[in-house]
C-alpha cells in the first residue's frame, strides 16, 4: 500500500537561505555600482574648467568683440589647449588669423599676432566727452568718422549751414573706462596722412565720434 506524500508550497530552510542571499549580493552590487558612478561624476565635474566659445560666426582679421566669445566649460584635456576664460578681456579687438565658427573652442593659434593695425598705420589717442560719441557702444575693431566740431566761440555761417563736416575715417583700437564725468579716451587707428591732424583736432578738443554700421 502507497502512503501519499502531502504537497506543500512552502520552499524547504536552504532554498530561503539562497534566496535571502541572492537577494544581498544584488543589493551590494547595486550599491557598488551606485558609489561607482557617484565618485565617476564627482571626478568629472572637478576636472571641468571654464574656457572660451565662439558664440557667432567671426571672419578672419575681423577683430573680436565681446559678444563673439561665450564661456564654455569642458573636462580638462592636455589634448586640447583652449583659451581660458579669465583671458577674454585681453582678447577683445584681437584678430583672428582664419575664420571662426560658431560653437567652436576658441585657440591661441587661431589668433594674428600683434594688434592687426598693419605697419602703415598710426594710434591717436582722442578724449571723448559725455555726448561726443555713442555712449558705451565703442568696441576694439568698429570704424569710425572722427567728426571735426566747430570751435569754442565760432559762429555758424549761413552759407555753410549745410554743408558736411570734415571728418577722419578710423578705427577703435581700444577704449577706457569712463571718469567720473563721463570722459573716455579712445585710441583710434588712423593712416599716416590723417595722424597729425587728427592729434591737433583732438588736442584742441574739436572731435566727436560716429560709429559706422558693424558688418553682420
């Protein structure tokens, strides 16, 4: 005679205890692979730096004004040798020697050496007063006319009325931070003809600056 064995669904003490570890191991591998990542992006965002971006398409020898550079930050390459982003006042009215792009890291080699002024041209420094030019517009590379205004005490003839005002083309190689009335000094590149005049006119405080239109 057969005696029947009774079925159960409870599983026997060694299958629990396979389980319950089975159980633990993922729990640590999960916690391995968690600490893992976390020393991963810790590591990765220390060895970012902050670097220069074009933030617009720049033509070769066009100089560099302050809305062409954006900073960028990027893991820290000995491959790559970006401009860090301290350096982005120095670099505003330098020249690039090829033409940037947008999105591209900015690089020392892709800059012209020296002030890109060319050897056939001269710097005069001219005092701008409140209202003689635009008011904080001025870059390094715009171009200018440097206007001749009428001299203290003269009286306006009617039969010049209309007749244009002398001007000087030239271009901003730097500007200065204003004084407490407002006066800046402009540094304007101008060709070796127009020096010496445009240092008298400037001297006698008869120049006024008008911006040109920027090239898109």
């Amino acid at each position: 005679m057969r005696t029947d064995v009774p079925i159960t669904t409870t599983p026997p003490p060694t299958v629990k205890r396979e389980r319950r570890w089975s159980v633990v191991a993922l729990c640590v591998v999960l916690a391995v692979v968690a600490a893992l990542g976390a020393v991963y992006l810790a590591t990765s965002s220390s060895n970012r730096v902050p670097v220069l971006a074009i933030a617009r398409d720049v033509p070769a020898e066009q100089a560099l004004s302050d809305g062409d550079l954006v900073v960028a930050e990027v893991s820290a390459d000995a491959v790559l040798s970006p401009v860090p982003a301290s350096e982005k006042a120095a670099l505003i009215g330098r020249r690039p020697a090829v033409d940037l792009h947008q999105g591209g890291l900015l690089q020392l080699a892709q800059l012209a050496t020296g002030s890109g002024l060319g050897d056939k041209q001269q710097q005069v420094g001219v005092q701008v007063k409140r209202g003689q030019a635009p008011a904080g517009t001025l870059q390094p590379g715009d171009k200018v006319l440097a206007v001749t205004t009428p001299a203290q005490g003269d009286t306006p003839d009617p039969d010049k009325a209309e007749a244009p005002p002398t001007s000087l083309e030239a271009t901003v190689v730097s500007v200065s931070r204003p004084d407490a009335s407002g006066t800046v000094v402009v540094n304007l590149a101008v060709s070796p003809t127009d020096g010496p005049l445009l240092a008298t006119r400037a001297a006698l405080g008869r120049i006024a600056l008008v911006r040109q239109p920027r090239s898109s």
